[in-house]
C-alpha cells in the first residue's frame, strides 16, 4: 500500500503544482487513498520531497531526482559554504562546520546518496556519518574534500 501511494504522489507531483500537504492529500484522497496528513508528511520526508520555485514565483513539491542538477548544486554550495575540516576515527567520519551550520550540510550530505554512508547524525557544529565498512572511509574523506 505505502509503495502504491508514493507512487502515485510522484505521479501526482509530475502532473500538478502541489503547493501544501492538504493540497496532496486531497489529490490522494481523490485518486483513492485513505492518507492523513500526518501520513503524507512522513511520505515527504521519506521520499526526500524538495519543494522548488515555479515559474509563476509560487512553491511546489518535487523529487530531488527530477531536480537532481539544480539541487545538487544548492547543495554543494551550502556544504562548502559550512564544512571547516574533516577527520575520522574508526568507521565515522567526522565533519566540522560553522556553528549552526550542521543540520544543513547533513542534509547536503545526505542528498549526495553517497552508497557508502550508513546515517549521519548532526548536532550544532559537528557532523557523524557512519560509513559501511572502515575500508571505505578514506575514499569518502577523499570525495568530501574534493567537495571543498
């Protein structure tokens, strides 16, 4: 069930302008789908949703893939805009950023889809990953300070 609604939420994003979660549920709701709206949030989210300018100057939901060029970019500019330095110790890898700078470069991170990292964790100033296996760690190191 949960594969069949995002699927049709992709289906849904691609041929409309959804601007609000109501606005989704309601498209759901229309095409069949009993959803809540804590429901499609966690849908949002799981999904990666990004919200992205319309040309009319309004927002809308979009996959990071549809947008994958545009958001990379953003994200980039945001992880080099924030990351001081990079370490590691055993399988992490650790990533210093700029005060109140973490959560945002984790999530820059996280949009790389780098098939190396487990999860990353970000406090206010510090960024853990978790990479696969400890042979993998100085490739990742490698490619986020090719990053900078």
């Amino acid at each position: 069930m949960k594969y069949s609604r995002q699927s049709k939420i992709l289906e849904i994003i691609e041929a409309k302008d959804v601007e609000t979660q109501d606005e989704l549920a309601s498209e759901l709701r229309a095409s069949g789908f009993q959803v809540t709206q804590a429901t499609v949030s966690r849908d949002i989210k799981e999904m990666r949703l990004i919200k992205v300018l319309t040309k009319d100057g309004r927002y809308k939901y979009a996959s990071i893939k549809e947008k994958e060029g545009a958001v990379n970019d953003r994200f980039l500019k945001i992880y080099r805009n924030s990351v001081v330095s990079v370490d590691y110790a055993g399988n992490m890898v650790i990533i210093k950023t700029l005060v109140g700078s973490a959560n945002a470069a984790a999530v820059s991170i996280d949009a790389l889809n780098i098939k190396e990292i487990v999860g990353t964790i970000a406090g206010d100033d510090t960024i853990f990953l978790v990479i696969r296996d400890e042979s993998q760690v100085q490739k990742v190191i490698k490619q986020f300070k090719d990053l900078l």
